[in-house]
C-alpha cells in the first residue's frame, strides 16, 4: 500500500512541477503541509520527493527544506558566449559582483599560458556572477596588465568582461580552449553560491584568444552543479 501511495504522491507532485505550480527556484511547503495536500504520510512523502530527487527534479537543503532547481544555463554547441550572452539569451538578468579586482605579479603557470614573462603584472578580477538574482557561478579572470590596464580600475559591476575588454582595451576575444571537470564546493564557495558545503560543482578552466593566436586571459569559473550545463558537437575522425 505504501508504495502504492508514494506512486502516486510522486506522480502528483511531478504533474505541479510540470505544469509550474511551484518555479524554479523556489522552496515547497513544509512536508507536514505536502503530505496532508496529498492524503499521505510524512514516511510517504519522503519515498516520493527522494525519488524526484534522484531524477534531479528537486534538490534538498537540510536547513531550509526542498526546493526546485533554477533554470539550468547552457551553452549552445561550438559557440564561445559570455556569461552575460548565456544569460541575456535565455531571458534572464545577468548580475556580476566584484569581490577582488587587483593588479599583482603572474605565477609561473599564468606566465606561461599567457606567453608573458614570470612575475609581470596581470590583473585579477574574481566576480560572483547570478542570474535573476540567484547566484550561478564564482569567476576569476587573469589578464597581462600591458594589454589590458583598463580592467584594473574599469567598474564590473553588472557588465560584460568581454565588452569592457572590446571598449576599453581593444582586445576582441575570438576563441577559448575550455577543459571541464566536477568537484565538490568548499565552505567559503558554498557560501558564495548559496548550497551546501559539499555539493557539487562545474570548473571550467580556459584561455581565450584573439583572432591571431594571441592569448589574453585565463578563465577559471565554478558553476553550481545544479544550473549549468555544458554542450559540444563531436564528430568521429575519418
């Protein structure tokens, strides 16, 4: 009977989700509410909402209940999209706030990846990126002083990088060698992007290029596991 009813509990809530009774980004009643909404037991419930989340269609915090995911942002196939692009194209406000912005000696593996000799001056911009007001993704962006000394005391805040450096600096981004890989997030990023210490997290680590093979800026971005999604093309070798 109990599996009867934790069926039917789970098809039920599946249907509001569906039809998009509670929005993403937003936290269901209280399992004593839900659970007398739909005629079963707190034990029931429990069945139904685990298996949704399994399936990612809802995810669990242990102090503030179950929520439904935000919009998940993806990147179309074989296209180089700013963070303000993704989210502009999808209809979503994109927010950028700046929590470093400095100009300080580059490591030897940033020298090296930006072809500039060990110790020049780079600068450092770090930016909690949102959309609609939920925070996305945490992102530090390096590039040669030389290039780009704008970027060192331009105001970021709830701009376009790309666009800054196009404007101000006469740098056109053209191309990026992106690598992608998951990690949990430590306590101080789990803090910056609202889930919980632990979670899953997208690292995306690039160098973006101008059109004549000059590297720019290193890229190193964190993306909540639950709202980013990452698409290529790949074809077989003849």
């Amino acid at each position: 009977m109990t599996g009867t009813a934790s069926t039917q509990a789970y098809e039920q809530l599946a249907r509001d989700l569906t039809v998009g009774r509670y929005a993403p980004g937003s936290r269901l009643p209280g399992e004593r509410e839900l659970a007398t909404q739909l005629g079963v037991s707190r034990a029931t419930l429990r069945l139904a909402l685990s298996r949704l989340e399994s399936e990612g269609i809802l995810q669990r915090s242990a102090q503030r209940g179950w929520f439904v995911p935000t919009q998940v942002i993806g990147e179309p196939p074989s296209t180089l999209q700013s963070f303000t692009e993704m989210a502009r194209a999808r209809g979503l406000r994109p927010t950028a706030r700046v929590i470093r912005q400095e100009v300080r000696p580059a490591g030897m593996d940033e020298a090296a990846k930006l072809r500039i000799a060990p110790a020049s001056p780079v600068v450092e911009v770090d930016r909690l990126r949102g959309m609609d007001g939920t925070p996305v993704c945490f992102d530090v962006v390096v590039v040669p002083e030389n290039r780009a000394a704008a970027l060192a005391t331009a105001d970021l805040t709830d701009v376009s990088l790309y666009d800054v450096l196009r404007e101000r600096c006469g740098i056109e981004v053209h191309r990026s060698a992106y690598t992608l890989m998951a990690e949990s997030a430590d306590a101080e990023l789990a803090r910056l992007l609202g889930i919980a210490a632990g979670a899953p997290v997208l690292v995306g680590d690039e160098v973006a290029y101008t059109s004549d093979g000059t590297p720019v800026l290193i890229g190193h971005n964190k993306y909540r596991g639950d709202a980013y999604r990452f698409e290529a093309d790949l074809f077989r070798r003849a």
